[in-house]
C-alpha cells in the first residue's frame, strides 16, 4: 500500500483517538540505529524513539539475533508455566533494584499501563488503603486505573471516573501552582500533599505514585529535594511510594539505572514499560518481596513474562551494560542540553530547557514574562523539523512543549545534527 492508502485506511479502520502527529501523518516503513525511513524513501533523525521506547536503537542486531532465535525456539506458554527467560529477566531486575534487606519480585505484563495497574493493586492490598495520591500533569496510561490517576483533561473521557484518586500539585516549577519560586518556595507543592490527605482522604493512603521526571506532562523535572519531602508525608498516613519509571528507567536520565536514583529515596514499587525491551510489549511491576507476598489472589498475565519478550528484554539490557548507555546518557545528555540552551539564547519562544540526560525538553511561549503557552508554535515547529529530517516529540498540558529523547546511542554527533535542524527550524516556526 502507498501512504494515502493507509492513511485513508487508518481513518476508516482505527478509533479516531488513535491518532497520529503531523498535518499529514508520516508512514514509516523500515528504521536501522537512528534513522527512520518512511514510505516515500526520505530518511529521518530519530529524536523521539518510538516515545523513549527504542532504548538501543532501531533493530538493534544483538536484540533481533536473540529475539529471532528464541521465536524460533519457544515462542509462548503463558504465565501458567514456569520458562528459563521468565526467571531470567525477574532475577535481572531484582539485581538492579535498590538495595533492600528482603529483596523484590517481579509481575510481567505487556504495557505500562497495566505495570501501573497492577502497581496500585499491590499498594491497595499490601496496606488495605483505598485512596491514592497522583500528580496533576501526571500520565498513567489507558487502563481503567492509570486513565484516571491521570492530571490531563484531555486523556480523561466523560462516564471513565473512579473514586479515590486525589491529585497534588505538580513540582512544575516554571509554572508554580503558588505563584513561588524554587527554591525559597520551600517544597511547598510537596507539603501541601499533607494537606490534601487530610482535607480530601480518610488519612488512609494506599500509595503515592509519582513519574521521576514526568513524560507527557512535558518532561517536568521536580528539584532535587522534591521526594525527599513528599515521600515522608505519604510514609506517615500509612502509604506507599511508587516510582512510574515507564519512561525514566533503564538509564535514560543519565548517573543511575532508574531515575528515581537522582532524588535519592527509595520506592516501594516501581512500574516499567517503554525502553526495558528495544520496542515489544513489556511492561513489570516490581515490588519489595514482603509486599509482593501478600498478592495471594489468583492473577495470570496471557502475554506477560511470555519467552520472546523476555529474550528480547533479556537483550537490551545486556547492550545497556555493555556499552555503557547509562553513561552515554549523561554524556550526551548534557551535550545536548548546552546545545539546547545555547538555542533557548537565539530565540525567545523558548521559555524553559528543562529534563536530565537524554530526555530534555523546550517549552515554548508566546511571551517569556506571561509565559502564554504557544501550542500553534510547537505545531510549526513539529511540522519545520519533519520538512528537515528530524523527529522529535510534543507533550504538556498546553501542547506547548518539545519532547527530545533519541534512542541512548546517540552521539555527540547526532545530537549537533539534530542542532542544527532544531535552530532552522526555530527561526522559521518564529516567522510563520
């Protein structure tokens, strides 16, 4: 099929929520490393990675070997049955987890919606607690729970609400819910948590769940001390702190494995999705093992844990290892951030850079003392880096912020072309 087929087909076929970026929607046929090709043979700079998801690089050879000998070997069972790369990729993860006295264990599934689903399950039953504590601007994903612990309108649909989830203000420090500025604000939006279980909970919570830096929300990243504060307050009601490292994890932020290790606590749980296997459906919830112990009900997970996925789990992270993509996150990360600061200087829609690693963001506004979200400009800019061979991201609240997150092989080098592109494609957004 040509591209106006399956874009006509895609209209016709598919819900018209799922829907896709651009005025006139790229079909990609074929992607190697950093590169994408779409259906017309133009190639693209990757800068987006499947939404954080292709940690390693498109078709990565060591992921697709391994992945195209396990289909060739076992391709599923369900969780009914014990397999060698279930417990394989469990006893991977539980050596990476923070340290803890008893340990974690692990339940599989295929999304991070349903690794946040079965997170805030195992917070309910673990502690009895019914109310949860989630973050304005927060994504969860599309599952019954994750939709409503959601801070964005637009992901919500009328007749989806379910009762017991309250949300706190969001640590977004460029747009402080108090009107203050960090940090003689004094980590008043994580204070304020105690307030809100007070007036709006029984003063039983069952969790806080939290993403470290916050993806769809527009890469908020919170100030260093921010869970430092708020976890405390969650601990004293009873609760439980969840880390949402669907988009943070398998060293995306640079420094440490999971992101929540820039803030210097220790979750309860952690949610996993996204980048843990180069692009299949795999998501994990991981718990403390005293609290994975008394999720005693029945559960079986069709395609969780199923051998394929973890092989090509398995896979990634060993190229993660091996060639020391935590560092290069920081490396290149922060080679990236300069760069991007240095165009936040040439152009003043740029209201903030903000983000760790290799997961940075632009805000952009119309006016930098108002900081009116500029949506249409971000629509321009989407449109002006495609025209150039660029791929990158839109996320936020106001749909006013540029989501940059290349796949954790990227170089010094990809990172200038992408640059380049970035400040042409500013200055003609600007003039539109």
């Amino acid at each position: 099929m040509d591209a106006n087929t399956i874009r006509a087909k895609h209209k016709q076929f598919l819900f018209p929520n799922v829907s896709n970026f651009y005025s006139e929607s790229l079909v990609p046929v074929k992607a190697q490393g950093m590169s994408v090709w779409d259906s017309e043979g133009k190639k693209y700079l990757d800068f987006f990675a499947g939404i954080l998801t292709v940690s390693v690089g498109h078709c990565n050879p060591k992921v697709v070997e391994e992945t195209a000998a396990q289909l060739r070997t076992l391709g599923h069972v369900s969780t009914l049955y014990p397999t060698e790369p279930i417990v394989r990729m469990a006893e991977k993860m539980a050596s990476l987890a923070p340290a803890h006295p008893a340990g974690w264990k692990l339940m599989f599934t295929s999304s991070g919606s349903e690794a946040n689903e079965t997170s805030i399950l195992t917070a309910k039953v673990a502690t009895g607690a019914q109310d949860m504590i989630a973050l304005r601007h927060s994504y969860g994903g599309r599952t019954a729970t994750a939709l409503n612990m959601m801070g964005h309108k637009s992901y919500r649909p009328r007749g989806s609400e379910i009762p017991g989830i309250k949300h706190a203000h969001a640590p977004y420090c460029y747009r402080c819910d108090f009107g203050l500025t960090y940090p003689s604000c004094e980590m008043r939006c994580a204070k304020d948590i105690e307030t809100l279980i007070q007036t709006e909970t029984s003063g039983a919570v069952a969790c806080f769940i939290a993403e470290p830096i916050m993806g769809v929300g527009g890469f908020i990243t919170p100030p260093k001390e921010y869970f430092q504060v708020a976890v405390p307050i969650i601990k004293k009601y009873g609760g439980l702190f969840i880390a949402d490292e669907v988009q943070t994890g398998f060293g995306r932020t640079g420094n440490h494995m999971w992101g929540i290790d820039n803030y210097g606590v220790t979750p309860d749980i952690m949610s996993f999705a996204k980048g843990i296997a180069n692009g299949a459906p795999v998501g994990a919830t991981m718990a403390k093992a005293e609290l994975a112990d008394k999720q005693t009900y029945s559960s079986i997970a069709t395609f969780g844990g199923n051998p394929v996925s973890m092989i090509q789990a398995l896979a990634t992270l060993s190229v993660i290892e091996n060639e020391r993509l935590v560092e290069n996150s920081k490396v290149v990360g922060g080679y990236l951030r300069d760069g991007l600061n240095a165009l936040a200087e040439r152009f003043t829609q740029i209201g903030e850079v903000r983000g760790m690693g290799l997961m940075q963001a632009l805000e952009l506004v119309k006016d930098r003392k108002t900081k009116e979200p500029d949506p249409q400009g971000a629509n321009r800019l989407m449109e002006a880096t495609r025209k150039r061979g660029l791929l990158i991201g839109k996320g936020g609240l106001y749909g006013n912020v540029m989501r940059i997150a290349p796949p954790m092989i990227a170089t010094k080098g990809d990172v200038d072309d992408a640059l380049k592109i970035l400040g042409e494609s500013l200055g003609e957004s600007a003039t539109a």
